[in-house]
C-alpha cells in the first residue's frame, strides 16, 4: 500500500469517525463524552493499521527492488545470483541511512537522502550501460538486445531498440545469432574482397542488391539501383526469388533461341562450303555439259588398261567406244568422257577400280548419271597353231558398278575371247562378246 493510499483512507476514515459522532450526538446529547473517545480509539486503531501497511508496503517495495536489481546483473552479465545478492546487501546500509534521511524533520538531512537515493539510481543505471553495451542478448532467456543495419559495403551500424536506419532509412534488422556470427565476419574481413557487382542478394544479410522493370515485350530488365526506368518511367522494384525464376526462364528462351540461330547460320555456312567444295571438286574433275533427259537410264562409262594404276594415259578409248556402241539403245544412254584428267591423276579413278566410290558420294553426280561403270581391262594377244594367219584375243573385264552416291552395286569379273584377222579384230570380236555379259550385268543390277 502506497503512502498516497494509506492517507486517502486515513481521510476517509475521519470523515466516515466525524459524521457517525455528529449523528449520534444529535440522538443522544448525554452520552457526548463517551461518543467522544469511542470515535477517537477507532480512529487510532485505524490509524496504527494504515502505518502498518505503510511500513509493511515499503518493506515489499524494497524487497522487489532488490530483487529486480540482482536479477537484471544476472540476466545481462550472467553473473552469479548470490554474488549479486552480497554485493546489493552490502551497498543496502547506505541505501537504507538515504531513505530514513528522506522522513526526518530536518529539511538538510531530507535533502542529503534525496540526493544520495538519486545517485544511487544514476549510478546503477550507468553501470549498467557500459556493463550491457556490448552485450546481444541476455544470459537467461537469449532475448535480442540489438538491432542492426548492414549496407551494401559491409557497414554495420548497431541501435538499441527497433525502428529504422537514420541514414539509409531502411527496416533495422532484429539481432539473431545468425545475423551475429555474420557482423563478426565482416568484421573480421573487408567487404572489398566480395565481388558483388553481379549479385542479386547481399552474401551477408541477404538484402535486395538489385531493381528490375519491364519493358513492354514483356522482358524483365535488371537495374544496379532504386529509381525509375529512364525508358518506360516505371518506378523500379526489388528484386525477388519469382522473378529471378522467370529472369532464368527469360535468359533460358534466350540462349535457345540463339542457339537456333547459331546451328541455323551453323548449317547455312557449312552448305555454303560444302557447296563451294563441290563446285570447286566439279570444276576440276568433272567435264561440264554432261547431261542428258532424266527420261532413260544413264549410264557414265570408263575403261583403262591393267597396269596403268588407273592414269590418264591408260583410258583405253577403244575398248570403250565398242562398249558404247554395243550397249547404247533408245532406253540408255551412255556417257563417256565425263570425268577430267586430274581425275585420272589424283587416284580418283583407282579408287573406283578398287571398289571405293566415295568420291562419287562427294561429286553429288545425281543428275548427271544413274550408274557408274568403272572397268579395268586386261587383255592378251595370240595366234592359234590349227589357223595360220589369225590372232586370237583373251580379254578379262574387273567391272564395278556403283550408284550416284558412291554405294558399290555390284562387283564382276567378265573374260571373253575373240577370233580375227589383225588385233584390233579380235580384240573387237572379245569386246562384243563381253558388251553382251555386261548388258546382262546392267540389267540384272
């Protein structure tokens, strides 16, 4: 109970002693004397009830300020509670001389506890500043003490209740144990060794580093600082995880999006030399204006000798006009001379007498010819004892035959022999023989 309290009733309980004796007295004159001193011992039992709840109060009220007192340097500074308590006890007889001072009826003396209870307050409260300032949480419950603020270059500015940052203005930060472990990093290390001029989030406190806008296509444009787009005028944004999603979906669509154009150019620049090296393998291989309708069978005929290694100098020209002779109809035609002499001289046409036809693959001859003939004749010269006066010719035909794209179709050995008066003669007569076989070849393949 409160002093102020403790006079109230003592007020309230005079007037409520004062009426009843007026009214009594008013019923009963003669018996004012003993009305008199039942009214005064009431008020003084009152009386001694109000001073003992007064003293009894001021006592708890002591007792609770002790209290507060050690538990506060236990809570902040985790120091022992019984340490506090002989420390509080022992500073309590100054404290207790301060507050009988404040009662006395000496004005000096009244001042001299005044001022020594107020000191005593302003020295626990300065104490407790610089016991406390460094501290970010208590000892017993791990409640936060500090809130901060951390800039983008590792500034760390610390306050001591919640609220706003006086210099950026931004939301301070309440102290968490993560948020501690991160202040003595920076601390410990200078923010000029992080490289975030990329960086969306700040490494420590994970604040915004970045703004965005969108334009009107629709794509999100990514800004280094708050403001507004100096193109559309928008008022930037923060950055947030969504629209770094839709940002990566955004660079996503980009990247294949060129990288369709890339393989496109990719593939038009590699036609383009594919086709330069087919114009320049044409131009040095293949003799220009063969052609005929696309209406008949073509057939691109090449004869050499055996042993010839397949030269310019071993195209055998007759053999191959009597193949041409024997074999052309108004369903084939027959080409020859098609190809040039560095043809000949670069091993082309050895490849073709070996079986490989790749090179057919790479001259693209689609339109040119159906069928690819390439034979390698070898042929021998005698005269038979029974008839004086002739010669015989034995000739055997390597025949390989391959489409346009260089794929072999068939692989044949023809041998024929013929009867005549001179060489040439029958040599004719083999070859004839042999036009008949490969007819047959040709047809069947």
């Amino acid at each position: 109970m409160t002093l102020e309290m403790a006079l109230l009733l003592v007020v309230l309980a005079l007037s409520a002693g004062i009426s009843s004796t007026k009214y009594l007295l008013q019923k009963n004159p003669k018996q004012k004397k003993t009305y008199r001193t039942l009214t005064g011992l009431i008020l003084l039992a009152l009386l001694a009830a109000v001073l003992q709840s007064v003293i009894f109060s001021r006592l708890l009220t002591i007792i609770e300020l002790l209290k507060y007192v050690s538990d506060g340097l236990h809570n902040y500074l985790g120091i022992s509670i019984w340490i506090n308590r002989a420390v509080i006890v022992a500073t309590l007889i100054p404290l207790l001389i301060a507050a009988k001072h404040t009662f006395s009826s000496n004005r000096t003396k009244r001042t001299v506890g005044y001022g020594l209870i107020v000191g005593y307050i302003c020295i626990y409260f300065t104490l407790m500043h610089f016991a406390t300032k460094d501290l970010l949480f208590t000892h017993d419950s791990g409640e936060a003490q500090k809130w901060v603020s951390i800039t983008a270059d590792g500034e760390v500015r610390v306050y001591n209740s919640p609220g706003y940052d006086v210099f950026s203005g931004t939301i301070l930060k309440k102290m968490t144990p993560e948020l501690a472990q991160q202040i003595r990093f920076l601390q410990q290390n200078d923010m000029t060794d992080f490289d975030i001029s990329n960086a969306y989030f700040h490494p420590i406190t994970g604040d915004t580093l970045k703004w965005y806008s969108i334009d009107d296509g629709g794509s999100i444009l990514i800004h280094d600082h708050a403001g507004f787009d100096t193109q559309t005028g928008q008022q930037l944004k923060s950055v947030t995880l969504d629209i770094l999603g839709q940002l990566k979906q955004q660079e996503k669509a980009k990247q294949v999006r060129f990288e369709v154009v890339r393989d496109s150019l990719a593939r038009t620049l590699a036609e383009s030399e594919k086709e330069q090296q087919l114009r320049q393998l044409r131009k040095r291989y293949i003799v220009a204006g063969n052609s005929c309708a696309e209406t008949v069978s073509r057939i691109a005929l090449s004869v050499v000798n055996e042993g010839t290694n397949a030269q310019w100098i071993g195209v055998d020209r007759f053999t191959q006009g009597i193949l041409i002779q024997n074999l052309k109809n108004d369903d084939c035609d027959i080409i020859t001379d098609l190809f040039k002499r560095p043809f000949f001289d670069d091993g082309k046409m050895a490849q073709l007498i070996r079986g490989n036809g790749e090179v057919l693959s790479q001259l693209n001859l689609e339109k040119i010819a159906d069928v690819f003939v390439a034979i390698e004749i070898e042929k021998a010269i005698s005269e038979p004892s029974q008839l004086q006066g002739t010669k015989t010719c034995q000739i055997k035909m390597n025949v390989h035959t391959f489409d346009h794209n260089g794929r072999q179709i068939s692989h044949t050995v023809l041998t024929c022999s013929g009867l005549g008066f001179t060489e040439l003669s029958a040599h004719e007569k083999a070859v004839e023989k042999a036009a008949s076989q490969l007819r047959d070849v040709l047809i069947k393949h």
